[in-house]
C-alpha cells in the first residue's frame, strides 16, 4: 500500500498524467471514442433488461433514443453501436501505440510515445562541432527534442579513426561515431559495442568497434554518410549525424613562429601559439545535408569543443560558413569552460568568441554561453577557467549559466548545457517551435537555470529586432 501511495505521488508518475493530458499524441481521441462506445453498450443493456434508472435519466433516454421500439431491438442497436465504437477505438489506439513502439522499440510505450509525438515536434536544433564537446551536449539535448542534426568535423587523423582513413580513404569515424552513441535510444550493450576496443598484439589494437562498423557500412552501401545512417538507424538515434563535407580534408596549421603544422593531431598537440588554420584542399565542398541542416534549423548551436580542432575546421568549409551566416535561426556559440595547453592559454570568451567570427563571418553567433560557476584554483590539467571579462560591450548576447561538470570540472555537464541552450532559446526564439516543458526521461537537475543570466531581457529583444532587421 504505501509503494503504491509513494508511486501515485512520484514526479515520474505526475510527469505521466500531464504527459497524457498534452494534444497532439493521438491518445485521448482514441480514448474517447472507445468510452462512448462502452456508453453506448451500457445503454443497450439497459433498454434490453428494462433496468430501472429513475424517472428523469429515464424520460431523457427515452425521448433520445428509439422509445417507441421494442427493448430487445433498441438494446440491440445500442450496443452494436457501441460495440462497432469500441472496436474502432482499440484498432485506432493499437495502430497509433504500434507505430510508436516500433520507433521506439528499445523504450517503455509511454516514452516512446513522447519521443514520437512531443519530441518529433520539437524545434529544428542543428548542432555543428566535433570531439568529445559535441557528444556530451547531444546527450542532454535529445530530451528536448529528436530533430537534431549533428554537423561533424572530418579532420581528424589520429587514433583508430586516422588508421582507418589512411587504410581504406575514407572521412574518419570517430567523432561521428561518439554523436551517434551519444543520441542512441538503443540498449545499452549496443552503445558498449560501438565503443569498445580490441586490445591485442595484431593490427586490431586500439581499433573502436563503432568505427570498424560505419566502415563496413559505408563499403556495403558505397557511402561514407548512407554508412553513418544505417548506423544511427541500428541505435535508434533521436536526430541525425552528418559529415561537414565528403571531402578528405587535411588540417593545416601555422605558428606564430612560422612553424607549420600537418595533420590535426599535430596542430592539437602544437606547444606554440596558433596564427592561422586552412584546410586542404583549400575549398572542400559542403555536405548537402549539413547545408540543408543549416538552412532549416529553428537555431544553431556551435560547440562546445575544441576551439582550433573540433569548432573551426567546420568554418573552414565555405559553404558551411555561407549557410550559416544566411541563417535566420537563432544562432549560439557554447564557450568551452577552461583552457586549452598552449592553444587557448589566457584566452577570455570573447577571445574564442572573435575566434568563431573571424572563420564563420560576423553573422555567425547571436548568443554565447559561457560558464558562471568558477572554482577556485585551476583545472586537474593545471590550466585556467575562462572568465568573462565585464562589463560585457560585445553586441552578441551573453548567457551566463552554471554549465560546469561537477566531477569531470573542466568539461560541460550535459543536464546542465543543455539547459542553458534550451533557456536561451526559449527567451530568443521569437516565433520558433517551443521547446517542451514536460520531460520524461531526463534528470531534472535543474542547478544551471538557476543561475542563468541573460543579459538582459531587454537586450534579448533588442538584439532580435536588429537580427530580423539584418536579415531583412
């Protein structure tokens, strides 16, 4: 008795109950119809048995149905009704169910049908970066929505990936690969199997699984991206994940002591202050779904990850860079929360800030977010937490948030980030897709909106008037 009490008055169980009560979910009609229908039968019972139910119900069914028939031939037609109701409502409630469940066959049928009917109608959030900055926020942020998609670098040369893109001449998997698990709905051995690693003595040392398989793939469907979809389909990803371009691309990076730098693993390892980045070759074409990404969505996030290696070799590809500029989304750029060894040593915000403009345009960041919550001391790698210089005088709009990984301290938490994005767009998004309040399955640690600064409201209306005005 007292775990059902403790069930009936559970956040989960309340969660559901409002969760039931939403439009949109093609339950209640369903519902509904199949009440009627039992209405309807218990009334042919009645008019069948001559069941006594008091003078005034009975002076209303009278004079509503067929009086002047016989009982046994206004029963039978009430409850043929009423039968061919219910009928109609378990068919239509099982069609709608079925349909949900196969979608979502690796979850409980209650949230299935909320990631069916109330995520599927969630803004349009295409999220552009790489390493592991991009995946830790699409793990919060496919509670808020399943029309996601993921724009990944494809520079990358180290590591099991770099193997694998010497050996067979593909784009490297890795970072594709840590997206889709992070957006998976699967069961957790298959997201244990995309990330395991052969040990051994042979060539399979070191290899991911997950990249083994997207190669496969993509040499059984004779593409690298119908690769990647098949994969994300075997997880039951929420979004999708796309290669920046289909290109192989080489990042290419200069010192400041005139030192250059081939291959994205040495540019990532560089001890020498970074002067300027390029890509060869210098023109890669886009991926025309990461530039139709771009063009649909209702905003766009960018990072977080590593400024020189995750973030700016997506920028580097010029249609990406056209889209985003040209976009009328709501665009955000996640600041990371601590330095980098020798590439963003002493760098504030607006110093990465300027970074991401001076690649993607001056039209490509409406918003950034950056961490409030500084510890004392530095990070376990010796380095600096970013700050925010104040007063603020940039015209981006600054978001302050406690987005900080309360283990891992210099990395994001995903809960947190993901909040952080999901309230700016809620304040920003004028006339966008709302995001969904009610959540089912995610933590509700709500610690980092509970020091969200927008500064401030006032700039949030001001700086969305001249947006619409610059895109007029």
């Amino acid at each position: 008795m007292i775990r059902a009490l403790k069930t009936l008055t559970s956040r989960r169980f309340q969660q559901y109950i409002l969760f039931l009560l939403m439009p949109g979910i093609s339950l209640k009609r369903w519902l509904a119809v199949g009440f009627l229908g039992l209405a309807l039968v218990t009334l042919g019972v009645i008019f069948t048995l001559n069941i006594s139910t008091g003078p005034t119900l009975i002076s209303f069914l009278e004079t509503a149905s067929l009086r002047n028939e016989s009982p046994y031939l206004r029963g039978s037609i009430f409850i043929g009704l009423g039968v061919v109701g219910a009928i109609i409502a378990g068919l239509g409630l099982s069609r709608s169910l079925g349909h949900v469940q196969r979608r979502g066959r690796h979850l409980p049928i209650l949230d299935s049908l909320y990631v069916d009917r109330v995520l599927g109608s969630g803004p349009k959030i295409t999220v552009i970066g790489g390493g592991s900055g991009l995946p830790n926020l699409l793990r919060g942020l496919k509670h808020y929505t399943s029309n996601i998609c993921a724009v990944v670098t494809v520079a990358d040369d180290g590591g099991s990936s770099g193997r694998l893109r010497s050996e067979l001449g593909i784009p490297p998997p890795g970072d594709i690969r840590n997206c889709l698990v992070a957006l998976a709905d699967s069961e957790d051995v298959m997201q244990q199997l995309m990330d395991y690693r052969f040990e051994s003595n042979g060539q399979l040392d070191g290899h991911s699984f997950g990249n083994i398989l997207i190669a496969a793939l993509a040499g059984i469907g004779g593409d690298f991206y119908r690769g990647v979809e098949v994969a994300g389909e075997l997880l039951a990803i929420r979004g999708r994940v796309v290669p920046s371009t289909s290109n192989y691309v080489t990042l290419v990076g200069s010192t400041v002591s005139g030192e250059t730098l081939i291959g994205e693993t040495r540019v990532g390892h560089s001890a020498d202050r970074l002067r300027s980045l390029t890509l060869i070759p210098a023109d890669p074409t886009a991926h025309p779904e990461a530039v139709r990404a771009i063009e649909d969505a209702d905003m766009i996030v960018i990072g977080p990850g590593s400024l020189f290696t995750s973030i700016v070799p997506n920028l580097l590809i010029s249609g990406i860079a056209a889209a985003l500029a040209d976009s009328p989304a709501f665009k955000v750029y996640v600041c990371n929360v601590a330095e980098e060894p020798a590439q963003t040593e002493g760098y504030t915000v607006v110093d990465h800030l300027n970074i991401v403009r001076h690649y993607g345009g001056d039209r490509a960041v409406d918003a950034v977010i950056a961490n409030n919550n500084l510890p004392n001391g530095t990070t376990p790698a010796g380095l600096n937490f970013i700050r925010t210089t104040k007063p603020w005088n940039d015209n981006v709009l600054l978001v302050e948030a406690d987005v900080l990984d309360d283990v891992q301290t210099a990395r994001h938490d995903a809960t947190k980030v993901s909040n952080a994005v999901a309230e700016a767009y809620r304040q920003s998004r004028g006339r966008r897709r709302r995001m969904p309040r009610v959540r089912l399955n995610m933590d509700f640690n709500r610690r980092g909106n509970d020091r969200t600064i927008i500064h401030s409201h006032e700039d949030v209306d001001a700086h969305l008037a001249g947006h619409a005005k610059d895109q007029g």
